[in-house]
C-alpha cells in the first residue's frame, strides 16, 4: 500500500504550507508540498505534536551536508520543514490544535478519540532517546508545549 499524500489527510495544512512557502520565496517547495507523502508520523506521543516524515529516515542519523531547516511563520502553532536537497523530508507541526487528520474519525464534544484497548492495556507511546518525560504538575499549572524548535525526538540531528 502507497503512502497517502499529505494533501488527502491534512488539506488544511498544505494549502496553508504552499501559501507560506510562496510568500516566502520558495515556489520549488510549494511546488513539493503539493505531492508530500506521508510516510510515518511523529512518535513521541505529545498530544500538541502533529510533526510527520515525508521520506523515509533512519532515526538518530542526521541528514547530512545538503540539509537545511525553513521555519514558516503560521498564524497559528509552529511549522518548521527539513529540507534534504531541495526537498521536505520531514514537517514538524506543534501547537495546532484545529490540525483535522482525515484519516482519525471525527471528534467529539472537542476531544480526541483515545486510543483502542489492546488486551485491557491501553498502548503507551514509544520511548525516545533523548525525550524528557514531563515534568510532574505543580501547584495545578501544567507547563505549556515549547514555543520554537524545542520538540524535535523524532528528528535527527543536522
């Protein structure tokens, strides 16, 4: 089975990319954000990460000398690509909770479906190298998601 293209599952999201990568002077990935797979999401299990890899990558290697990162400016949350040779590899999208995937059953009331049940067990996210575990609650003030590039356990190193 194909990847899905990215445009069938985050509409939304690339209209938004090829706008923001036309306004900043970049038609050749706007062009690409078009025809995006995606190939596997982001599996650090924050709920305000929505990042995903859109060619493959081996975990932890970096992605070499013709690597470079373009941060976007959205109205809403934080969008950054990481571009291999003229061409995205890797899109990290945080803090965007309006972010509709096609491919999850609506909402309802406003939450997220939680994950099934397997053998009684709900499925706990993959460990990371390298990811910090939340810290404990204080004084009932949950800290916020980091603002820019802080979040990145899935993305490798330059």
């Amino acid at each position: 089975m194909s990847d899905p293209l990215v445009r069938e599952v985050f509409p939304d999201l690339v209209r938004e990319l090829t706008a923001l990568l036309e306004a900043e002077g970049e038609p050749e990935l706007a062009a690409d954000a078009r025809e995006l797979r995606l190939v596997a999401d982001c599996s650090c299990g924050d709920d305000f990460c929505r990042s995903f890899r859109t060619a493959p990558h081996r975990a932890g290697r970096p992605y070499g000398p013709g690597h470079r990162c373009v941060p976007l400016l959205p109205a809403e949350g934080t969008l950054i690509l990481d571009v291999v040779d003229g061409r995205i590899v890797y899109v990290e999208v945080l803090g965007r909770e309006s972010l509709r995937d096609l491919r999850e059953p609506p909402e309802q009331d406003g939450h997220r479906p939680e994950p099934p049940e397997q053998d009684g067990h709900r499925p706990e996210p993959p460990e990371q190298g390298g990811h910090r575990p939340e810290p404990p609650e204080q004084g009932g003030h949950r800290p916020e998601p980091p603002e820019q590039g802080g979040h990145r356990p899935d993305r490798p190193g330059r």
